[in-house]
C-alpha cells in the first residue's frame, strides 16, 4: 500500500510538471562533442540562455562522442528518429542534406552577411548549416629557423612559390640538424589528409573532383595539374624531406621537441608550438601556381528533415550565432571566431593576438572541400592515394584509379542530384 | 495435427528456440540480406531508389583481362632502357584510358606483370584492392592456420603434465585470449614502432645494434607478416586449451601400456596422443580458418589496409566499402565471395579428414 502510493504521489507529480512545461515544446538536439568539458560548458550556457531567453521552446542536449556521431546520426534518419537540431561536419553536410537528413534554415541570409565564408554551409543554393567558428591551417616553423637557413619569411601577400618551398626543405634537410625538414601529420590519417594535403592539389590547380560540374573527376585528380602535384608530393617523401608513416608522438610532440624545421599544422595546436618556442611563427600555405589555399568548414549547426519544429530549432541557431558564443567557443577550444567582431573580443584573435594571424589565413586563402554528397566517398579515395603515393606508388596510376573510382561513385549515385 | 517429429520433440525444439530464433534473426537473416542486396546498388544513404543490378557488383569485383605488350624501341629499332638498365614498355594509360580500340580494358588498372623473353604480359584487374586483399587474406590464412595450430598443440604439450605452479603457466598463455583484440593490436603498435619499438630496441640491444631499426608496419614487406605473428601469439591460447581438453580425454592406460611396451617419447605421441587427437585437429584446424578468413580488427587498428595494400583484407574491405564508402551492395558482394570461400574450404577439410572406412 505505501509503494503504491508513492508510486501515484509521483505520477500525479510528474502529470503536473509536464502540464507545466506544455507551454513549452522541446527540441532535442545532438552533438558530437561527449568528454569534451570545455565544449560542454559553453554550448549549456548557450541552451540554458535560448531557455530563459523566450517561453516557445526548450532545448534538450544529448552529446555524442565525436567517433561515434556520424554513425549515430546514420543509424538515427535510417530509424526515423533524429533530433530537431543537429551538428554536422560541414563536408558532410551536402551528404546529409541530399540523403533528406536535414532542411535549409530559417535563418536572414543578412544575419550572417559577415560571417567567414568557410562556416557557411550551402548546398543547392541553401543555407542548410552554419558554423561559429573555423579552422585554417598554417606552416609552423620558428623564426630563428628562417634566419638560419636564410629563407624569406613569405607573406599572405606574397607567399612562398613552389620552388622557394622546395628550396626551404632542401636548406632545412642540408642543415642536417633535423630528422626531417617537414612534419606533415602523416601519423594523423582520416580527414586530415583531404582537409590538410587538399589544398596543395588546389594550388597546383587540380582537385578532388571537378567543380564546374562535380560529375567526373578526370581531368581534375588525374590531369597534368594533378600528375605535378602527385610527383610533386611523392617527391616530398623520396627526397627525405618528409616521413610517409609518422609516430603519433611525433606529431604531437616532434616539433617542440625540434625533430622538425616545420610543421603543416592546425590552429587548434598554434597555442602548444608557441609554448615549446618563444620564437614560433605561422608562415601562410605557399602558392603552387593556382593560389595559395588551406582548407575550411568544420562543425556547424542544422535543423533535420523530419524536425516537427524547424521554426524553434532555427531560432535557436540563430540565438548561438551571437557574437559573445563565437568568442566563449573560440577561447575554449581555441578555433577561429566566424565573425571579425567576436574576434576582436577573443584573447588569441584580437588584433595582435598571438593567433590572430590565422584570421587573416582563413580570410583569405579558405577553400571548402568540394561541396557534394559524394565528398564522403571522394574523401576517403583521396586520402588512400595519397598515403599510397606516399610509400612509393606509382603517380599516374595511382590518380587514374582514384579518378576511376570516384566516377564509378558518382555513376553508382546518379549523380549525386547535380 | 502436429507431426510425430514436432510433437515428441517438443522439449528438444523449446531448449533449441531460443538459440535458434537468435541464430535467424541475427545471422541468416542478415545472411539472406547481403545475398539479395549484392545483386542491387544499395546504398547506406541515398535517395534514389535501389534497382536490381544483376552481377555488376562481382563483375567489378573479379573483373580481369590480360594485355601483352611488345618494348618501346628507338628510331633504329633498338629496346629503349631506362636509367637502372630496366627495358620499357609503352604507359598503360594509353590502354586502359580513353582508347576505343580497347573498351575491354576501361577503368582496369596492374595487378602484376610476367616477362615473356622480350614482351611482358600484363594482368589488369578492375579491382586491383580486392584482389590484393583476397591474395593477403590466403597468405594470412596459408601461415596462421598450421603455425598457430602447431604451436597451441606443442604449448598443450608442455602444461599437459603434472606440476607445481603449472596452473600459472595455463593462465599466462590463456591471458592474450582474454584481452580484447583491439588492445592487443593497440600495445602490439608500440612494440612494432618504427622508431623506439619494443622490438627495435630488443634486436639492437641484442645484436650490439647491428640489425638495423625497421619500420615494422610502414614498410610493406614487413607489414604483413608483423600481422601475422601478433595474431599467432594472441589467439594460441584458445586452441591451447581445445588441444589440452582433447589430451585430456585420452586414458591413462595407453600410455602405461606404450611404456610398459618400451615406446620412447615420439613413438608414444605418434602412435598414442596422434591418434587419440584427430577428432580436436579437425576442430582447431577447422576454427582456425574460419577465425583467419575475418581477420579485422588487427587491420583496422594497426595498418588499415596499408602500406601499398600490404594488409589489406577481404573482411576490412567489405567493411570499408560498405560503411566508409557507404557503398552496401558492393561490401555485401565481398561477404558472399567470402561466405562462398570459407564454405568451400571448410567442406574440403571434412572431406579430407572425413572417417575411412
């Protein structure tokens, strides 16, 4: 008789909360950041904010770890069951949004008419997805290290050429003080290839896949273009410049401790380098020919296709996209603001912050990732060449089966809706 | 009215249900699934609808042709030779690449290549990583099976005898067996880096340091077999202990006769344990290679297929084209080539080992 009361004692109580909060809708939301405190801290301050800030709706968290999301939120839209609001990266937006995953938002193109272009999430002439901040990568070396192989500190005006770039590893690797001349992160495997080596392709003047139509991608990773850039990169590795398979602790730790003369590196490590040097200084992605580029678009913000509120969920995107989140978000984890104006509010990216070169970096050389469904496959493909190159595959052969494979993809998927 | 086999077995069907609704709904099924969807362009996310695509997905699979090539000569007729003294032959990519002359050969890349006094024949594959992967997963199988099932009946051996502590000996060569496979390959990374490896450090210091540091997984000629030795040591225990049951349930009094007789060591194994065994090879021989034919989690922790597909097997590439490439129709094509395989291997063991009468 007790345990039966209790029983109704707290369903009658839990009839009046819920009675309570009818006036509110809840919109559930995922993110991919679990275990990660800082994150948590600032995106719980942004929901607890958007809660108290209006009486429509509710936001309720659920973090995932970020290996796992991607799978989760697959397993999710093929169950019928996503939350209103998602995360997404943003390469694998147009993926998502093709699959009929995610809706475009509701949000005045105008709100984020100064946002940086990387964090913009367009698919089909849409704003399906939107960033607070980015990310850009950067040559680190130090400066100590520039005035002793005497090399010019290129500029993002005048960045390094092909041949001042070789010419650098060279002096670095004659120097003979060491192990490399080039820390690449090849230990890193997985997006960073496509997201960190890219670029270098883009500069040469080829690409992942062609962009005018994004239905082949011969001519693109297999042209002449391509064929520089690959010899070009395998050179990187037979010429001793650089290590094909990396010692994780090495990458984290191998150019503090000055195993290497430079390091192709993120923002999200520029803070640890200048800790291990005084002297340490970000040298903007030299120019191959077509344009110096680094790569950009990182986690962003959507609304899911079966969202029975995208009108709250786009309101609460919209809420985060305040200048004072950018700035919390970047000085927790240290990525770039999307907006001029929360830089200058941040510690690291105000003018004459110590990162606040990266800004600049991501203004102007960014390059998204090709923006298509097909990025999911392309990426991967990508990738294994160029870690085959790398140890020695043959250059031509290698781009021609990676062209081959990723117009079977593209064949196999109808084109991908383009 | 139910039939006499259902009725009188009822106790025996309801001690199998639970069991066997399991084994349905979790293994044929799924089983059925990839048969059927190996035939279509399934997809893990699209919104074009799937169609039926007859044996493309195998055709591209298994995809083969062979191209004989004569070598590029001069103006004066003469065998043009690189640098290194090598003859050269004209770029495949003028075969396989926008040539009409040859639409059988679109899209195929090298496999390998045999010389033919002066022409080569080249053999073009339309798959070249499967094909590797399947080549891998063979050498994996060919190695691991006799040298893992040797070894667990030799350690069998060993702790089959009466002794102080010899309980301590079973749980150290179990132990491997208990560790997840993903840590084992994880710890087995370290020992295998390339730069201050367990095992670099071990054979330096043992030979003064003579023998030379080895990236023992970024080199593709050692990738491999790092892999195999690991996955040696890490699953012996588990056919150790199927080895010792099965020495255990010989009697006693063989061997007493055997001694009685003056059998020596060898003789007594060979004709007394051998025999007494058969029954457990067949079974270790038989669980050995179906555990070898899905080699994965070593792969995808340790190397992922890499370098230059030296690891690269069946199993890792279905799952990598299936969920990676989100590509289902094409990894449910790799597990039926693989169901298909292991089937028939497994059916040419009991023929092999079956009872002579």
């Amino acid at each position: 008789m007790k345990h039966l009361s209790i029983v109704t004692g707290a369903l009658l109580a839990s009839v009046a909360l819920t009675s309570v909060a009818q006036a509110q809708t809840t919109l559930s939301m995922w993110y991919h950041g679990a275990g990660n405190e800082g994150e948590a801290k600032v995106l719980n301050q942004i929901i607890t904010d958007f809660n108290a800030s209006q009486a429509d709706w509710t936001v309720e968290l659920q973090s995932f770890p970020q290996a796992a999301y991607n799978d989760s939120v697959v397993a999710g839209a093929l169950a019928g069951n996503l939350p209103d609001i998602l995360d997404v990266d943003g390469p694998v937006m147009p993926n998502w949004a093709w699959a009929g995953y995610m809706q475009p938002l509701q949000i005045d193109e105008t709100k984020i008419a100064n946002f940086l272009p990387g964090p913009k999430g367009m698919w089909d002439g849409k704003l399906y997805s939107i960033g607070l901040w980015d990310a850009a990568v950067a040559l680190v070396t130090r400066k100590s290290t520039l005035e002793e192989l005497g090399l010019r500190t290129p500029t993002l005006a005048e960045p390094w050429s092909l041949e001042e770039f070789n010419g650098a590893m060279a002096a670095a690797k004659a120097s003979g003080k060491y192990e490399y001349a080039l820390d690449l992160g090849m230990a890193w495997t997985g997006e960073w290839y496509p997201y960190a080596f890219s670029p270098f392709l883009q500069s040469f003047g080829g690409d992942m896949v062609d962009r005018s139509s994004y239905k082949t991608a011969e001519g693109a990773l297999n042209g002449d273009a391509a064929m520089a850039f690959g010899n070009w990169w395998q050179g990187l590795f037979t010429q001793g410049y650089a290590q094909a398979t990396q010692d994780p602790a090495d990458r984290d730790n191998g150019f503090g401790a000055g195993k290497y003369a430079f390091s192709w590196n993120g923002n999200w490590a520029a803070l640890g380098a200048l800790k291990a040097f005084d002297d340490t200084v970000f040298l903007p992605a030299p120019n191959f020919g077509a344009g110096a580029k680094i790569g950009a678009a990182s986690w962003q913000f959507g609304v899911s296709a079966k969202s029975a509120h995208p009108d709250g969920a786009s309101a609460f995107i919209e809420f985060a996209l305040q200048d004072k989140y950018l700035a919390d978000f970047a000085n927790t984890t240290g990525l770039i603001p999307a907006t001029a104006t929360a830089a200058a509010m941040t510690e690291n990216y105000k003018d004459g912050g110590p990162l606040s070169v990266f800004y600049g970096m991501t203004e102007a050389n960014a390059l998204v990732r090709p923006v298509t469904p097909g990025y999911v496959v392309e990426s991967k493909v990508f990738e294994k060449a160029l870690a085959d190159i790398a140890n020695g595959a043959d250059v031509a052969g290698t781009l021609d089966a990676a062209t081959d494979e990723i117009n079977a993809d593209i064949e196999k998927n109808a084109g991908y809706g383009h | 009215m139910a039939s006499k086999f259902l009725k009188s077995n009822r106790t025996g069907w309801m001690m199998a249900g639970p069991a066997a609704v399991l084994i349905g709904m979790f293994v044929i099924l799924p089983f059925v699934f990839a048969i059927l969807l190996s035939f279509t362009n399934q997809r893990l996310i699209s919104p074009n609808p799937t169609e039926f695509v007859g044996f493309a997905n195998y055709r591209q699979l298994l995809g083969v042709a062979t191209l004989t090539l004569e070598p590029l000569t001069d103006q004066a007729g003469l065998v043009q030779k690189d640098a290194t003294g090598a003859v050269q032959y004209p770029a495949l990519r003028g075969y396989t690449r926008n040539n009409p002359d040859f639409p059988n050969l679109v899209g195929m890349r090298e496999w390998f290549s045999l010389d033919w006094g002066q022409s080569r024949t080249f053999v073009l594959a339309r798959d070249v990583v499967f094909l590797k992967a399947l080549i891998n997963t063979f050498i994996f199988v060919l190695i691991v099976a006799p040298v893992q099932g040797g070894l667990a009946l030799g350690l069998a051996l060993l702790i089959n005898q009466k002794m102080r502590g010899i309980n301590l000996f079973r749980a150290v060569y179990f132990m491997p067996v208990v560790v997840s496979i993903v840590v084992v390959s994880l710890l087995w990374r370290f020992i295998y880096d390339g730069n201050s490896g367990l095992l670099n450090n071990l054979l330096s210091a043992v030979s003064f340091g003579a023998i030379p540091r080895v990236d023992w997984l970024g080199n593709p000629s050692t990738a491999l077999g790092s892999i195999i030795a690991m996955s040696i040591w890490q699953a012996v225990g588990f056919h150790m202990v199927i080895w010792l049951s099965g020495l255990q349930t010989i009697s006693p009094t063989l061997y007493e006769a055997g001694a009685i007789e003056g059998a020596s060591p060898w003789q007594s194994f060979r004709y007394i344990t051998w025999p007494g065994l058969k029954n457990t090879a067949i079974l270790v021989l038989i669980v050995i290679t179906m555990q070898a034919f899905a080699v994965f989690a070593q792969i995808d922790v340790m190397t992922k297929g890499g370098p230059l597909d030296s690891t690269q097997t069946i199993v890792f590439q279905a799952i990598q084209r299936g969920y990676g490439k989100q590509d289902i129709s094409g990894g449910s094509a790799i597990s039926v080539i693989l169901f298909v395989i292991v089937l028939s291997i497994s059916l040419l063991q009991r023929w092999i080992t079956r009872e002579r009468s």
